[in-house]
C-alpha cells in the first residue's frame, strides 16, 4: 500500500489499531506516518542501560565488524555509556573509517581506536587483544547473506566458525570479562549455509564457557534486525 502511494505521489499516513483504540490508550483521529517499526506488529525492544554500563563504562570495549549495520549500532550505543577506550576492529577499512568519523566529532573526549584485521588472522588477532586487553567484547563480525553463503561455503565456515574461534580463543588469552557473540535466528535448527556455521559458532562459545568459566561466553540470536546489510526488509 505504501509503495502503490508513493509511486501515485499519495501521502500515506496510519490510523491507530483496534486494541489501542478499545483500550482507550488512543483515538481513532490520531494519524501518524507510517514507521518501519509497524511491521513488527509488537512493541520495539529497548535496551537496559543501566544494567549494560557495569560491563562498558570506564572499561576497554571491543566490537568486531564494528563498520557493520548491527556492529556500528553497538559502537554508537557503547560510545554513550563512557567506556574508558572502544576499540572499533573491522576487516574492510571504508566502514570502520565511516564509522570513526562519524564518533569522532560526536565524543570528542572518548579514546576511540580504530583496527583493520581480519578475524581468520589468528596471530593478527591475539596481538590486538594483547595489546589493547579488552575487557567486553562484542563480536559481529560474519558473513550473513544466506544466498552468497551457499554460493560460497568455505568461505562462511573460515569466517563465521573459524573467525569467532580467533576471537573468542583471545579474549580468553587476555582474560576478558565477557564475550557476547552476536548469532542469528538463522542458527536455529539450521537449513542454510550460513545458518549452519551461525550455529556451529555458537556450540565452539558455549563450549569455551563450560571449559573456562573465568571468562562469561554467551550469545544473543538476532532475527531480522530491521534496515540492516542482509536484511528482508
């Protein structure tokens, strides 16, 4: 409806639905333009601030394919809750150079380090965390278009299990607080390349916390993270 409006030069504009009309929360007069979070079809989820900056504030956070849709959203998130220094690691140098930029002028007095590496580089890796010893670490790197990802099995697997094996095995080296590994719900009884190497990630993870729980490993699933890189939407 709101494409045919727009290609008819139509502004298009929702009404309230029927539950908040009844429950009186709203009127039926109260028109509002049409956002992307309407087909959710539930509340927007909003995050615990409070709760998340014991782990980020006046620590060294580290975010890996922090240029990415959901990697540059964490690093923004982080960036306001005063971590001592974010390190932003990526392996393509254009968007971790947007994304530095854009902080930069933002949080002028934040220690933002910027690193170009690639998560399959074991030595590369566990260098950079010696180095900088962080103390959360966000990983979201990953290939996560399922089509190219068929194409391209090898490829998902050294990346996606190969890559948060690097990642993961150095936080543990250098004796990281907490790893949050960023999955999907492509990982749940997995029928896709891609889905498949999300979860065989996530078992290496698990597996790490069961070892040595010194070190908190846990992963998040995301579905479809709305106007994200890979998206449906």
């Amino acid at each position: 409806v709101v494409r045919a409006s727009l290609d008819a030069g139509i502004k298009t504009q929702t009404v309230p639905g029927l539950s908040e009309i009844l429950s009186g929360k709203v009127r039926v007069s109260e028109l509002r333009n049409i956002e992307i979070q309407d087909l959710l079809r539930r509340e927007p989820i909003t995050t615990d601030f409070a709760r998340v900056s014991t782990l980020l504030t006046d620590h060294t956070v580290l975010v890996t394919g922090a240029g990415g849709s959901i990697g540059s959203v964490l690093s923004r998130q982080i960036a306001q809750l005063g971590p001592s220094r974010l390190i932003l690691l990526g392996h393509g140098e254009n968007p971790i150079f947007e994304i530095l930029h854009e902080l930069r002028p933002m949080f002028p007095d934040l220690n933002i380090v910027p690193v170009i590496a690639d998560t399959r580089d074991r030595r590369r890796i566990f260098d950079v965390f010696e180095q900088h010893r962080p103390f959360t670490v966000f990983h979201a790197a990953a290939h996560k278009h399922v089509p190219l990802m068929e194409d391209h099995p090898a490829h998902a697997v050294s990346n996606n299990l190969f890559g948060t094996k690097s990642i993961a095995d150095a936080a543990l080296a250098v004796g990281a607080e907490r790893f949050v590994m960023i999955s999907s719900d492509k990982a749940v009884n997995p029928s896709s390349v891609m889905g498949a190497t999300k979860r065989l990630a996530e078992l290496a993870v698990l597996g790490l916390q069961e070892q040595f729980p010194t070190t908190s490993f846990g992963a998040v699933r995301f579905g479809n993270v709305l106007g994200s890189a890979g998206s449906v939407i």
